[in-house]
C-alpha cells in the first residue's frame, strides 16, 4: 500500500520569511493527518530555512531542480549533495516549465535522476504532454519517451523510491484540471510501462502522483482513482490553509 504523496511546488513564490511562517503553521495544521507524506519545495534560497522549521514534524522539504554535476564551473547551479546538505530530502526535475523555458530534456532529466539518486535524495519525475499532443491523440506516446528516456538505467529498487508527477501541461496553472478519466488512463498507462520496464515491485511501491490545478475540491475525485497516489499542487499551496486542506482531504480519500 503506497501511502498518499501531498507536495507543493511553490515556484518563484514566498521568501526566506514567509516560507518559515507557512511552515511553522502548517506544521499545526497537519499534525492529525496521520500517515501521509507531506513536502514542500520552496526557492532554493528558503530551502534551510524550510528544513529547519519541519524538523520533528511530518513535513519534508524538496527543491525544484538541481544540476547533475557534483561542483564545477556552473554558474547559477546548485547540485544534488548542496541541496541535501541544506535540507532537502527530494528534488522535483523536469517539471514542464524546466522543460519549455529552460530547454530541459529527457536526457538531461535523466543525469538529474541519476545525480539525484546518487545523493541520497528521492527524485520527484515529473512528465505530461502538451495540448497540442493530446489533440494529436500522443499522449501515451509522449510519457512513453519522457519515461523510457528519463528512467533510462535506473534499477527496479530505484524506481521503487522515486515519485513521478504526471503534470499535463495545459492543465498547470489553467484551472483546467484533466477528468478523472483522463488523469485514470495516463497514470494506468504509466504503471503499466513502469512494471513491463523495471519489475512488478518497482511499479506498486512507486508513488504516481498528479499535478495541474489541483485544489481543495477536486482532489478527493483524482486519489480516489487507483493509480494516484498524491498530487504536485502549485498554486492552492501558496496558501497554508487550502494546502492543509488538501492533505487533510487525500487522507479521507486513503481510508
Ligand atoms: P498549478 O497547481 O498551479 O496548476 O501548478 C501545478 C504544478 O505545476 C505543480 O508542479
């Protein structure tokens, strides 16, 4: 049984400060709800600070990338060991923004999981297809390469640790969340591919989780599915309350 995966992406949002406050009040909010997993991924420069308000608490802090080398001539980077020595105990790579605006690939998706992993840290995989891919029916297609390509030579035991986050593009930010059908065959399909690449363990401990405008009243429907073990939340979880009502009610959903 994988327990449920809330985690938020807080993007180019909140300072030093008010990230230490959010946390601190989170902290009260979630100290109920039991057993889920609880993440959140501030700017990097909040990211110690973050850590050190969740310690003893559910909460795990996660940054939102992080380069594949150990150190170098990278200005602007940061790697995988500098963000575990902050506070990290996961790192989000390729989300689709990396990807468009930043020219990320599967390739370099995959020396990130890689660097990750090596580190110490859990991998949060994200993956999802553009509107124009889904209108020209390519979506399985399209996670297909994103996971085959960004997996590429990760062993069973690795994918058993890793959180992917199917994150169709045209629902980040819209409001335009994918049905529960949509969002039911995407993440079937990825643990299908998950158990004909890396094994039958590998695929039931991975945690798939959804993102694209996940809120407080739609994400009872999308855990409910079998195959959605959480969700990536970015914009309700720049507030305290509405993220903490979201893991309070994805726990609801895992009883
Ligand atoms: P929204 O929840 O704002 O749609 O963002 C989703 C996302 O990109 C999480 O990584």
């Amino acid at each position: 049984m994988r327990t449920p995966f809330i985690a938020a992406n807080w993007k180019l949002y909140k300072t030093v400060h008010e990230t230490v406050v959010f946390v601190k009040e989170l902290r009260s909010l979630v100290k109920d709800a039991g057993d889920i997993e609880i993440v959140v991924a501030p700017p990097f420069t909040a990211v110690h600070a973050a850590a050190e308000a969740a310690r003893n608490s559910p909460i795990a802090v996660a940054v939102q990338d992080v380069h594949w080398e150990r150190e170098g001539a990278f200005t602007g980077e940061i790697s995988a060991a500098m963000a575990k020595e902050a506070g990290a105990e996961f790192a989000i790579i390729g989300h689709s923004e990396r990807r468009r605006l930043f020219h990320e690939t599967d390739e370099t998706v995959n020396r990130k999981a890689i660097a990750v992993l090596g580190a110490g840290l859990f991998p949060i995989v994200c993956v999802g297809e553009t509107l124009e891919e889904r209108e020209a029916n390519a979506t399985l297609d399209v996670l297909d390469r994103q996971i085959k390509t960004g997996l590429d030579s990760l062993t069973g035991d690795q994918v058993a640790s890793l959180v992917i986050a199917y994150e169709p593009v045209w629902a980040i930010g819209t409001g335009r969340n994918a049905t529960p059908q949509q969002a039911g065959e995407a993440h079937a399909h990825i643990r299908s591919r998950l158990r004909a690449w890396f094994g039958g363990t590998a695929a039931d401990l991975c945690h798939v989780i959804y993102g694209g405008s996940v809120k407080p009243d739609n994400i009872h429907e999308l855990v409910m599915l079998p195959d959605v073990d959480g969700a990536l939340v970015g914009g309700a979880s720049l507030d305290v309350r509405a993220f903490a009502d979201i893991v309070a009610r994805s726990r609801q959903s895992a009883v």
